[in-house]
C-alpha cells in the first residue's frame, strides 16, 4: 500500500483527485493512502441536512458524495484518505469502517488515551467527546474518502454546526489530551497503523 503525504490541499481539489484516481484504477492498481490537513471547509455527506448548520459563517460549506452528516475540517486536523479496492480485500464497507475505527483506537492507546464507540454514530470517542470522524464513498467496489482525527486546531468552527447531526456534540483533540504531539509524527505513525490493518485484516 502507497502511503503520500500531500501536505495542506484544497477541499475540492483533493476531492476532484480522489474520483478521477478511483474511476481510473483498474485490479492491478496500488491501494494508496492520502494524508492531507485541508484549510477551514464544513463539508456535508450525503445524509446531511442544512438545519445541521447552526450560524451563518464565512466558512464555506461543500456538499459531498460522501457518506455521513456534516463536519468541519481546518488546519491541525489530520486527514486520511482511504483509496481501497474492498472487493480484492474480500471484505465489505462495514468491515472497513471498523478497521479504520480500530487504527484510530489504537493510536490513541500508544498515547495513553482511552477510547470508545457509539452505536449508530461512527466514529471514535473519548469520555463522549468526538476526537475522530469518517466518512467513506464505495464505487465499483472501491473507496474513497476517509478519517479525520482532531491532532491540534481551533475546534471553535464545530460550534458552528451539529457535528455529524448531532445537537450538542461534544469534541476533543489529541493536543488536549497528551503532550508533545506533532501533526506530522502522528500521520505517519496512523496511516502506518491503518495500512497494516487493511493489509493484515
């Protein structure tokens, strides 16, 4: 599995790429793993309802295909692509969900953060803050969209919105929680965690 760090890209851009490589590969290409920090974008999946948008603000919204309610994304946030072929994997989108969910769990326990599920609403928790979202798109049997995991930002934009349509929903970040973090030490050692998942599943 090809790991690229892209660095800050726009929203739309990296969406554009992501369609145009899924709709190009064919049984023999690389599964690949895009980490990106994109700047400040609420973006709303395909369940998503406006009303979920709770103040007007200069923060521009986009409307995706993927999966899901709405979110925020800004600078701080690390972000991970998941371009995976599931049908070579054998294995279906719950089961990728879950495999994503489980790298971010244990990322978090590397750093001595305790960490949890809720049923009907994916994603990871700590003590019912949400410090981690997905949101994935599968065609042909591939997919792409990702994670996004809250490393160090202004999480002042999630007040803005009911984060993945949730009223009230409580969010976290790793910076909060633990000391000495580095976004880039980070997104190397999850997407690491994630590509050995998928991998070894």
């Amino acid at each position: 599995m090809k790991i690229i760090n892209l660095g800050l890209q726009d929203y739309i851009q990296t969406w554009d790429a992501m369609k145009a490589f899924t709709q190009a590969r064919d049984i023999e290409t690389e599964d690949e793993l895009w980490v990106v920090e994109h700047p400040s974008v609420f973006t709303q999946g395909i369940s998503g309802k406006d009303e979920h948008v709770l103040t007007n603000s200069e923060i521009p919204i986009v409307h995706t295909d993927r999966g899901g309610q709405i979110t925020y994304h800004g600078p701080g946030q690390l972000i991970v692509y998941c371009l995976i072929d599931l049908k070579r994997l054998g294995i279906g989108v719950k089961k990728m969900v879950s495999l994503i969910e489980t790298s971010i769990m244990d990322l978090l326990t590397n750093h001595g953060i305790e960490s949890h599920l809720k049923d009907g609403a994916p994603g990871v928790y700590v003590d019912g803050a949400k410090i981690a979202a997905l949101g994935l798109k599968v065609k042909n049997g591939r997919t792409y969209h990702g994670l996004s995991l809250n490393v160090d930002m202004e999480l002042f934009a999630f007040a803005q919105i009911n984060p993945c349509g949730y009223q009230g929903l409580k969010v976290t970040q790793l910076c909060d929680l633990t000391d000495n973090i580095n976004l880039d030490t980070i997104a190397n050692e999850l997407s690491q965690i994630l590509a050995n998942h998928v991998t070894r599943h």
